[in-house]
C-alpha cells in the first residue's frame, strides 16, 4: 500500500518527544503542532509506531483534510475521500470527535454527518443498502478547529498510554507518557542510580527502566489494527521481533520507594508485569528521610499536588522537607513534577530549568536541579 500521513495527538507539552521519536525510528516529521505530530508512512509505520512510540497517545491514519462551515460542505468533503480502501463491506465504523472554534460545534450532530456520509459512499460502492458493521472495526475519529476538517482512522484502539502493565493503580496515577518525557529530558545516566521516592504505582522507575533497557512499550498489548484486513498479521509479529532485536542488555539501579508498604508492593507488582522488575528495587521509606550512599545519581518525582486546602498545606509543608533533604544530595540531578506555581519558594532553591507540561487538563511544570557531571564509573573521588 502506499503511504500516507500518520497523526499522532500528544498531551500537550510532549510534542518535540514524539518527533524525536519518530525521527530516531528513521522517519521525517512533516509538521509539529499543539497536540501532535504528522509524518508520512505506511502501514509498516503503523506498526512500529504503534509499538514503539512513548510519548504519543494514539496512531492514527489521516484520511482526509478540507474546510467545512455548513453540514453540506461537512457531508460531501468526508464522501470525497476512498473508504472502501480501508473499510469493507462488513467493517463496523463508529465515529467520534470534536470541535472547536467552529461554525459546526455541535459534536454530535457532526458525528451524525460524518458517519452517514461514509455509510453513504460504502453503501453505494458495495450496491448495500444496509451496512452489516459485524466485522473488523475501523474507528474514524474527527476534528475539527477554525472550521478545519481532519478525518482519521484510529489504529490504536486503547491510548498508547496503557502499556498493559498497570492493571492496578493508586488514587492519582501518572501517565505513562508523561513519566516517559520526563525521565528522556533528564540527564540520568545508567551508570548512576534513579530514585522515585514517591513512586505511586511505580510509573516513572519502570518507564525509566524501559527507556534505558529500549524495552518497546506496546510489546505486552494489543492495537485496532491487528484486525485491519490491510495489514498482515505477520508484519506485526515482524516488527514486534525487529523492536525485540533492538533491546540493551546494561545493569540498572532503580529506587522504587514510598512511604506506604501497599503502595511499594504495587509499584513492584506492576513492575515485574513489565518485564524490568529485576531492576526496579522496591523500598518502603519516608522521602523525609530519604539518604542515598551514592554521591551521584537521578531522583524523578511526582509528588501529591494538594488540590484540596487541607491537603495544600500539607503539600506546600512537604515541599519544605523536601527541598532540606534534596539538598544534600548536592551532587545528584532531580526533576520534580507538581502543580504548585509557587513550588520554588516552597523548595528553597530556584530551579536551573523548568518546563511547562499537562497532567491531563492540569497545568504542571518540571522542576529541574542539575548537579555537577559524575565522572565516569570507577573514577569517583
């Protein structure tokens, strides 16, 4: 099959990661925008993406691109494109998007449209006057912003962010794909230990873990594509086989710790499902009274925001503490992820870098402390 332009939505913030991913997989990016990043491939592209992409939400086809401002202009651009190149005869194809900044806002009368006009083109190109839909599902997802239509095809299925490791969870769990970002922004070199010492489900350690071992995170899922008619079931396999051939085989050091032992158990629990629980160290301990033995090493944190007043001032407290034990760790880099725009004040210590990202619809940023460069291992002083 030919290529074609493959979109992949990102939270915001996370953009330059996803392109520099693609870019590492051997692809050139076309465009960089708010939410996502367009390059052109095929469906071998879809695969690898799909497999291997950390800091994307979703794979998707793009199928078509026009303006619309009327729902006839929205009927007749979406019949344009060549469904029945992806989509058979039996294929169910839901429909689901949104709008902003459009003549068209209503959602679900756009929905209605879209979905009757592709219905519309397979029917006749089928000779159907009924559509079955109990085939392979071709989800099409829309957007449509300043009166921009974008039609796709969503090879995904689940977000990208669900590895497959994380069945269970605590109350506030980090996106994998944040997780990811941060520990590819800092500078932790594997030689050198990591610590989490809020860890949570144990997202940042066992991302940082897959990232440094190139453990591709899609290898334990499954995508929407698997059931494309297009794409051979042995293109997967083989693409899953090339990710599997590119992982390192290096020692790692990762703290895993939190105050709560049910915490640290599931943190070490979700790590073994991923593969990497044998170097990802699990450790009940009080960030309070955090003391590390190396003179150099990482700490990624994601510590509780406190969105709540009480729980504010118990936060902005924490931060506190945290700032008097960090600071004896003068030689090690740490990156903290919070909410709090008044963090440094808190902390005690402006940050040499800070970088705007969302947690979801929540404006966060990453605070980062960088340390003096450790010499390399062998040669500390």
């Amino acid at each position: 099959m030919d290529k074609f332009d493959i979109i992949i939505p990102t939270l915001f913030g996370l953009e330059a990661f996803c392109a520099k991913e693609i870019r590492c997989m051997g692809y050139e990016t076309k465009s960089v925008e708010d939410g996502r990043v367009t390059f052109e491939g095929d469906i071998r592209a879809v695969c690898r993406a799909n497999i291997g992409i950390r800091t994307g939400e979703r794979v998707l086809i793009k199928a078509a691109e026009f303006e619309a401002r009327s729902f006839e202009e929205l009927f007749e651009g979406t019949r344009a494109f060549h469904w029945e190149e992806w989509i058979g005869a039996h294929c169910a194809f839901p429909v689901k998007g949104h709008c902003l900044k459009s003549q068209l806002a209503s959602v679900r009368d756009c929905q209605a449209i879209i979905k009757k006009s592709i219905a519309s083109r397979l029917g006749e190109k089928y000779r159907l006057e009924r559509l079955p839909e109990d085939g392979p599902c071709y989800r099409v997802q829309f957007s449509i912003i300043k009166d921009r239509v974008t039609l796709m095809i969503d090879t995904s299925g689940e977000p990208l962010h669900k590895r497959g490791y994380r069945q269970l969870s605590n109350a506030a769990p980090l996106r994998e794909t944040i997780a990811a970002a941060i520990v590819m922004m800092s500078y932790w070199k594997y030689e050198y230990p990591l610590a989490d010492p809020m860890c949570g489900s144990g997202t940042i350690p066992i991302e940082a873990a897959m990232i440094k071992r190139n453990i591709a995170p899609g290898l334990s899922r499954s995508f929407a594509a698997q059931e494309f008619l297009q794409i051979p079931k042995a293109l997967w396999q083989e693409c899953a086989e090339e990710a599997r051939g590119l992982e390192r085989d290096i020692p790692l050091e990762i703290y895993a710790a939190d105050i709560d032992p049910e915490t640290v158990r599931l943190a070490s629990d979700n790590a073994q499902k991923a593969g990497v629980g044998k170097w990802v160290r699990p450790v009940c301990a009080d960030v309070r009274k955090m003391q590390m033995s190396e003179p150099y090493g990482t700490v990624i944190c994601n510590p509780p925001y406190g969105e709540r007043m009480g729980e504010k001032r118990e936060c902005e407290r924490l931060y506190g503490d945290m700032g008097r034990v960090f600071s004896r760790l003068d030689k090690w880099n740490y990156y903290i992820l919070t909410s709090n725009e008044d963090f440094e004040r808190l902390f005690g210590k402006r940050a040499d870098k800070k970088r705007k990202l969302y947690n979801g619809m929540l404006k966060c940023g990453v605070y980062q402390y960088f340390g003096p460069k450790p010499p390399r291992k062998g040669e500390e002083k």
